[in-house]
C-alpha cells in the first residue's frame, strides 16, 4: 500500500469513527451515525469506556 492510499484510508476511517456531537472523540470502532447520529454518550448520556476511544489529539503515524 502507497503512503498516499494509507492516507486515504485513514481519512475514511476516521470520519466513521469520530463523533460529530459536542464530544468529538475518535472512537475504535465505526459509530452507528445513521441511526443514533452520535455516539451514545453524546446521544442519551451513557458513559463511554475510556478504553475505547483516543484520549489523546493523537498524531497520525503511518506504516510507510
């Protein structure tokens, strides 16, 4: 895989997995924005794990 499609790819991700509520945070895993529109926490108020989004303004690093 090219830097540029790695890239790519990492953009993609991270606009399903970033909530687009007040939170902002990146989660791991694909948000349901389809259905819920946010995450759950930004939606009803239930208390995301810590452990599963990026606690940090994580720069990206590549594999290339």
């Amino acid at each position: 895989m090219t830097l540029a499609k790695e890239l790519a790819l990492d953009k993609a991700m991270a606009a399903r997995q970033t909530c687009p509520g007040p939170c902002g945070r990146r989660y791991f895993h694909c948000l349901p924005l389809k259905t819920l529109g946010s995450c759950l926490e930004c939606f009803d108020g239930t208390p995301a794990d810590p452990s599963s989004y990026v606690t940090f303004a994580a720069a990206h690093q590549l594999a290339a």
